[in-house]
C-alpha cells in the first residue's frame, strides 16, 4: 500500500509536469525502478500509466488542431503507429542487463533534447522549408522520433515540435495539439505491444493512470499561477541528476 500510494503521488506530479512543461516520466519511471519494478517493465508500464492522461491532453487541445494541421500530418500518423510499434518490439527483444546498459545513455540524450530542443525548433523555424522535400523528411525524422518513443519516449514531445516546424506550422498549440495526438498514437501502439506480450504490470499502471490523471488536470489548472520557466528548471535539474547518478551507479538499474 504505500508503494502504490509513493507511485500514485509520484504519477500525480509527473502528470502535472507533463500538463505544463513535460518530462513527467523523468519522475515516473526512476521510481518504478526504485521500487524494484525491473527495468523493462518498469519502462513498459510507465508507458501504459501515463497513457490515459496523454489520451486526455489531446481531448483538451482537439479544437486548437484545424482541418490544414490535420491533413499535413497524416503522413506523420501513420510514421507514429508505425514508428511505436517498432520501438515497442525493440524493447520486447531487449534483455534488463542490456537496458540497464543502455540506460544512463538514454536518459543523457533525453535530457539533452529537453535542454537544448526549444533552440533547435527556433533554428528550425527560421529556416526555409517546403514542398515534397518538407513532406517527406518531416515523415522519415517522425519515424525515427517514434521508433525512439516506443522504446524509450524521454524528450520525444519536443523532437516532434522541431519536427512540425519542417511543414512551415508555427501556431504552438496547434503543434501542442497535434504533438499530443500523435505521441497518444505512439505511446498507444507501444503499450498495446507490450500488453500482448504479459510485460505491463497492470496493479501498478492502473494506479500510474490515475494518479497521472488527476496531476495533469491539478496541473491545467495551475499553469495559469506558475511560470512554466521555473517548472522547466525543476525538470532540467531533476534529469541531469537522474543522468549523472546512473551513469555513476549503472547497476541500480
């Protein structure tokens, strides 16, 4: 019981942190790990906890997405459900002793993304993209971007804003909007890969859910109050020191 009431608070506040900055599961996922949750399980049923609030985000940005944004990014769908899935069936085919491995590497690029992403969509922005061209790079970075996501997600939101910035959108919660639905996509190819395979603890995501839920909405409501630049710097020093603690202890992965 007060592990899965640490998991609730813990799934709460990464909620909220998703709701107005992201990197929710910088929080999430070390704690399942903590807990004695193995590390591939603990990365699949972070995915399937965090899930349903994803699925709530895109209901609450649905009217900022118009019918040209939609069209624009059918082409990334159908990268994204392809893409999870991949990523997904990567995970399925890798050992813990091999994830643990890979860990501190992960979480260094993630961390790296969430630092310097928002220059690199400014960068982006600027530059001259249309046509075809646009088109199909934009596709082939989303299928990468979401092959990344179903394996592991960490900084996968702000890779698809740099990514939006190649089709010439420039709306940010219009690309909030369509970032929500296509990493809902993502996550939901992922996680049902993972329910297939028996590697989703269902006790445990069940009360992620929840407790994701109820932090994204506290945390709607509490965007308005609080700087979203203050909470950015709580999530950047919470990832660097998750970074550099397993890349100095790698086994208590």
């Amino acid at each position: 019981m007060t592990a899965l009431l640490l998991l609730f608070g813990t799934a709460a506040a990464g909620g909220a942190l998703n709701s107005v900055a992201g990197g929710g599961s910088f929080i999430v996922f070390p704690t399942l790990m903590f807990t004695g949750t193995p590390p591939v399980l603990a990365n699949a049923t972070t995915a399937a906890g965090l899930w349903p609030a994803s699925v709530s985000s895109v209901i609450a940005y649905r009217k900022s997405i118009s019918k040209e944004a939609r069209r624009r990014a059918l082409p990334l769908v159908i990268a994204s459900l392809v893409g999870g899935t991949a990523g997904a069936v990567l995970l399925l085919r890798t050992s813990d002793v091999t994830f643990v491995k890979l860990l501190p590497w992960l979480l260094l690029f993630a961390t790296l993304v969430f630092t310097f992403g928002k220059s690199i969509s400014t960068r982006l922005a600027k530059a001259k993209t249309a046509g075809t061209l646009a088109v199909i790079t934009a596709t082939v970075a989303q299928l990468v971007v979401s092959t990344y996501g179903g394996y592991f997600g960490g900084g996968m939101g702000i890779m698809m804003l740099a990514i939006f910035t190649l089709l010439g959108m420039e709306n940010i919660h219009e690309m909030n909007g369509v970032k929500n639905v296509l990493g809902t996509l993502i996550n939901g190819a992922a996680v049902t890969a993972f329910a297939i395979a028996g590697l989703v603890d269902w006790r445990v995501a069940g009360t992620l859910a929840v407790g994701a839920v109820v932090g994204g909405y506290v945390g709607a409501s509490l965007a308005r109050r609080v700087s979203v630049a203050y909470v950015r710097i709580l999530v950047l020093v919470l990832a660097w020191s998750l970074t550099i603690f397993f890349f100095a202890k790698p086994h208590l992965g």
